[in-house]
C-alpha cells in the first residue's frame, strides 16, 4: 500500500514538474541540444543530448564578461592596442591608441558580441590572452563545468574550445546571480564614446538577440554563432514569479520563435 502511494505521489510530482512542456515537440525538432530548466523549482523540464560535446561559440563571452565583472577593472579606462583589433568580426571598429572603459567594453562583448572588445578585456584582465584563457578554465573548474575547456576569449572554434550544454547551463546560472551582468545582458542598446582627447569618438552596440525586442518577458540573456556551432542562445524570461533558462545549440529551426513557444508553456503553466 506503502509503495503504490510513494509511485502515485511520484507520478503525481512528474505531471506538477513538466506541467506545460510538450516533450513530444520539441523531440521532433532539428535541434543540436536542448535544455530547459525551471530555476524557483530547480527542476530540468527538459533535456536533449545534454552532455553532448559542443563548440559553445558566442556564448563563451558569457564566462569573458563575468570575469571581467568580478576583476574590479569596471570603471578602468583601456587603451586599445593592436593586438585588440587583431580579431574577426563582429567588431565594434576600435583603433589603435582608443581609450574605451571596461564597462562599455563589457557591454559591447555582451549585446553586440564584438570580438575585439571581448580580446581588450581578456589583455585588459589577464595581463595577456593566454592568462586570461587560463583563468576561465580556472573558473570553468569551479563552478562545476566538468566537460568545458576554453581556448579564446571570444568564441572561436577550434579543437581545443567546447563545451556541453548542462556546462553552459552551469556557467549561465552562475553569471545571472551577478546584478551587474543581469543588468547588461537584457540590453538591447548601448551607446558609448572613446575616451581619446581631441575628436568625439561614437560606438553602438545593437543586441543580435530577438527576444529582446519581441517578448516583454525575455530578460537575457547572450546569443551565439558559428558556421560548426550553428545558431545557439542561452535565454531567459521571467514573469509572476516564474523564472525558465533555456540553452539552445545548433538550432537548424527558428530559435526565437522556438523559445518563445517554450517560455509560453513554462511561464503560463
């Protein structure tokens, strides 16, 4: 009698759980690996080649900005060297000898994706690119992304750059309990200016993240892209209370419309 109430109350606690989440979709769709998780009940609604190894792209400056959060360096003034610029696109278009604040930097990295800020930090921070790598690893190691390793600070691939998406699930919910980063990574704009005497200097960094501008409840948080990753986004949408963080990666179907239908069932639940 004992066991059939424990099997009941368990079956009954796996309808509460998934309440809303149509599994049976999302198995269907072309989709590299897919998590979702509920963050007030802590609960993974669903999973999909979770461990599988992935190039994380973009989304790898997610771990960039945190650190440059956590340096202390946020008000500091950085002069762009050549080194800095010595990146593919996207690139907000530094110069050599521009004076950027970390905090603009960070928020360029962030919303635009712009590589040679995402570089600046990284020799801004580590003194060099290869300590910088070193410390993400560092930080990778620490919060638990047991099948990460970085190999840049931007998110370019290569052999020795992955991740999985239960790792970038672990690194998302470490960034987002910084305000900071939870502040910068629902921006859909950001307008700044070099800091260089003389000659007014404009950058604006426009979000690739369509949530943001066509959900009122997406909150973040980076977007990512790859011609090996495909289209990857780590999102996040709150509403009454509710709170869901989806890690989408290698999506060969409409990642925000397909979000946007998940966090429809989840937050509405």
């Amino acid at each position: 009698m004992i066991l059939v109430k424990t099997i009941g109350l368990c079956l009954a606690l796996s309808i509460t759980v998934f309440a809303g989440i149509n599994k049976q979709e999302l198995d269907k769709l072309k989709i590299g690996a897919l998590l979702i998780k509920d963050l007030k009940t802590k609960h993974v609604l669903y999973s999909k080649d979770a461990q599988k190894k992935v190039s994380p792209a973009s989304l790898t400056k997610v771990m960039t900005v945190i650190l440059a959060i956590q340096s202390g360096k946020m008000n500091d003034a950085v002069t762009i060297t050549r080194e800095m610029v010595n990146v593919k696109p996207t690139i907000a278009g530094y110069k050599r000898g521009d004076v950027v604040l970390m905090a603009d930097l960070v928020k360029a990295a962030m919303i635009k994706s712009d590589n040679d800020a995402a570089k600046a930090i990284a020799i801004t921070v580590g003194g060099d690119e290869k300590h910088f790598v070193a410390m993400m690893n560092s930080k990778a190691r620490q919060i638990g992304m047991r099948n990460t390793h970085f190999s840049n600070p931007c998110g370019y691939d290569g052999k020795d750059h992955y991740s999985s998406s239960t790792d970038l699930l672990k690194m998302a919910e470490y960034a987002i309990k910084s305000p900071k980063f939870n502040a910068i990574s629902k921006l859909n704009t950001h307008t700044y200016y070099a800091l260089n005497k003389g000659k007014l200097k404009q950058f604006t960094a426009y979000t690739h993240n369509r949530l943001l501008n066509r959900y009122e409840y997406a909150v973040g948080i980076k977007t990512g892209f790859t011609n090996k990753a495909g289209p990857c986004l780590i999102a996040r949408a709150k509403k009454d209370g509710k709170d869901c963080l989806i890690v989408m990666m290698n999506s060969k179907v409409d990642r925000w419309k397909t979000a946007k239908v998940i966090f429809e069932q989840v937050l509405n639940s």
